[in-house]
C-alpha cells in the first residue's frame, strides 16, 4: 500500500508522478501491507501520522526535483474506502494554523483520539453490524436506506465499536473523517465535508436523499450527525489551498480544493464510464461496478452515489474468488503457463456445450459459497472436468456470476453496453491517494 500523487496538464497529459510505499519509505511504524493485523485476527488498522508523513516526504520530493507547485491550480484525490480518522477536540484550530516551518505530522501528532485507523480490511464488528440491522428492521431495510447490508468495514459499524468500547474516546472526539475527507482537510487546513459518494460505504447515508439517516445514525453512537458534519456533492469545490502550503511549497492563493472521494468511486470517474458501461478489475480479488440509473438494493453488492453524477448511482460488487482462483486452475490445466491457460480457452466453443461452473476455494463474498460445484449439459453435478472444460468453465462460471449480481443490483444488459476489464487492481485517482 502506498500514497500516489500525479499532476496533469490541460491536456490530461501526465506531467509528474510518484509515490511513497508505506513498509519499505516508512519503516519506523513497522506496517505490513501499510497495516497492523491485531492478535484477534479480526482487528486490521493503519497509523494515521504514517499517512500525514507520507504526505510530508511525498510533497518534499516533488519540490526538490523542483516542481512548480504555483502553477497547480485544483487539487483532489481518493482514500481508500471504509478507513476512518478520529479528530480530537481542538484539532482543527491546530491544523488552520499550522506551521509552515515544520513537517505536517510534528503539528498533528497529538492531534488524533485513535492513533490507529480501523480500515477496510477490519472484520471486527460483527456484532454492531447485527445490532444496526436489528435496529433498522433487518438486513434489506439497511440496503434499501444505505445501498448496502451492515458490512463488518464499514464506518458506521467502526464507530459503533469505538463508542461501544472506549465511550470517552468517542467523547473526545470532536470530527469523525473518511480516509478520502481526512486527506482534503490536511490540504484545506480545516475539516473537510465527506462526499456523496464514499459517504455512501458508511451505511449511514440515505442514498436517495443525500443525507445522513437518523435511525442509522442513533443506532452507532450519540450525537454522530454533528462529527460527521454535512455530505456534499463529490464534484464540489470546497476552498482554497491551506497558506500553510502557500508558505512551505508555493502553491497559488487561487488552488481549489474539490472534495476527495473514495478508491472505487474514483474508478468510476477515472476511467470515464457512462450510463450503460461496466468495468471490471481483475485482481486477487475481481471488483465490478457500473453506472446505474434505477437501483434495487440487495443483500449482496453494493450502490453507491454516484461521483461524477448526483442524480445518479454506481454499483459495486465484489468477488473474492478472482486472480488466485484463475492461477489454481491455470497451474492444474495448463502446467502453470498462460499461454496454454489461452489454448485451451480458445480450443472450447463459447457455451462450453452445456458444461458450467462455480469455482470457490476460499468463502465467497458474493454469493457467501465455498467450493468447486461442476454441472454437466443436463444440469447434473459431476466431480471433474477435462482440462480445456475445466478452463473455460471457470473463466465462463465467473463471468456469468458477475452478469447476474449485476442485473439484481438494477443494471440492465443490452446490445450497446460496454464491457471494460483491467488485469490489475484499478487505481484511478484525481491526485493523492492513500490506498
């Protein structure tokens, strides 16, 4: 994991790019995947000052390979999705008037009521996810209020646990941020709204309304709507550069701040999708998400507002079953070579003659399955495969899969959509992104 940064043109040409990796820049905070896995197993964290110091080194690379800093004129970027950050009382006046003779993480470091962030990889809130369903009227009724069931990474569960077991944490905390609004308040130097769009995986947001639901809200913690502060617009344009990088780096008085959104929603906007498109990342685990006008809610997937249109929704769908699955099966058919995975693919007719199947060594997310289900022309349950059937029924087995996820989600296949894939995670992003 890592911060990225990339500065375009008017053009949308690529002027200058890096990136600072969190283990290998950052070793002192001794991460692992830029994370700490806790000793339950469940518990997955980040320190929020390795974040701020990846963005002190990040932005003191780029002025000494002497980049011009005045002539950037907006600024945005993406979080990861589901991490959160915990202001404590009195912090913002610290970071409005920060120092420009001192690195950002000197000023913020006792700025924080949870030095660790819960991230997306947290599944330790099983039992507030329960309870915020119980208290909505079961798992659809979230889904139908929020886009999504309680999921275990999502913030408002995160908050709940936090409130849940350390009560005068929580009542220290004066501003609750997404990863995405965190990164916008350091550049604003004040705290940052959350946006439509990564506000939406909190299950706390109606996402028909654009605002914070109060039985959700009541069901986490008290006096939440006031941390989390007012939802905006994605594309909104929130102020002025901070004078504290006006100072340090020579920004122009003029940069915008437009507010930061998560990974996924930045996806979307990156790649340029409309109305009718669908992209799929093909990485350890396969992502989904497409552009939908109409959405139905379910218990499986995700909907999202949509970033680059308010009046719109973005799906997303997650199958955990993806690279690895498609190595297990490449290195048993096809002596481990892509090349003979290809063939053998290629050498079976589309359809693969009534042969189908669903491939799951690990739990799957959607559906929550697990194992190799094969079935023959007459629908009935086999043990195996030859090798090029086996090929094609996975490839064909997983794409089926995510068709029809999508279409109970509200997205509807036609002759003129577009199928657009990537062979690695995607990470499209406006500016900074702390993945």
């Amino acid at each position: 994991m890592k911060l990225k940064v990339i500065a375009i043109d008017e053009q949308l040409r690529v002027i200058y790019e890096d990136n600072i990796q969190f283990d290998k820049d950052l070793p002192e905070f001794r991460t692992q995947g830029g994370a700490y896995v806790h000793s339950d197993g469940l518990t997955v964290t980040s320190p929020v000052l390795m974040w701020v110091k990846a963005l002190d080194m990040i932005l003191e690379k780029m002025k000494s390979s002497g980049f011009n800093f005045s002539q950037v004129r907006t600024l945005s970027g993406a979080g990861q999705q589901h991490g959160s950050v915990y202001w404590k009382k009195g912090s913002v006046d610290i970071l409005k008037n920060a120092s420009p003779e001192l690195p950002l993480h000197h000023t913020l470091k006792d700025c924080f009521s949870v030095s660790n962030s819960p991230i997306w990889m947290d599944s330790s809130t099983a039992s507030q996810c329960s309870s915020l369903e119980k208290a909505v009227g079961g798992a659809q009724r979230l889904a139908n209020i929020t886009g999504s069931r309680a999921y275990e990474r999502f913030t408002g569960n995160q908050i709940a646990k936090i409130y849940s077991q350390n009560p005068e944490v929580y009542m220290q905390t004066e501003r609750i941020s997404l990863v995405s609004s965190f990164g916008a308040s350091l550049f604003l130097g004040a705290y940052a709204p959350i946006d439509y769009s990564d506000g939406s995986g909190m299950n706390l947001l109606k996402i028909c309304e654009k605002v914070w639901s109060v039985s959700c809200l009541d069901a986490c913690a008290p006096g939440l709507a006031e941390k989390l502060g007012c939802p905006v617009p994605s594309h909104s344009v929130l102020g002025p550069v901070s004078p504290y990088y006006i100072k340090r780096y020579g920004f122009s008085p003029d940069c915008k701040i437009v507010a930061f959104t998560g990974d996924n929603p930045a996806s979307l906007a990156g790649m340029r999708l409309q109305e009718g498109d669908i992209a799929i990342s093909l990485g350890t685990s396969d992502t989904l998400f497409l552009w939908i006008q109409e959405p139905t809610p379910a218990s499986e997937g995700h909907i999202l507002c949509n970033p680059v249109d308010s009046q719109a929704y973005m799906a997303l769908l997650c199958f955990k079953n993806g690279s690895l699955m498609r190595e297990r099966i490449r290195d048993d058919c096809a002596s481990g070579s892509w090349d003979e995975f290809s063939k053998a693919l290629t050498s079976t007719v589309a359809g693969n003659n009534g042969n189908l199947g669903f491939y799951f060594d690990v739990m799957e997310i959607t559906p929550e399955a697990i194992g190799i289900h094969r079935f023959n022309r007459d629908n009935q349950k086999v043990s195996d495969f030859p090798k090029d059937v086996e090929v094609r029924a996975l490839i064909e087995g997983q794409f089926m899969a995510k068709r029809i996820h999508a279409e109970k989600l509200g997205y509807k296949v036609t002759q003129l959509n577009n199928w657009s894939s990537e062979t690695d995670d995607i990470d499209m992003l406006d500016g900074n992104l702390l993945e």
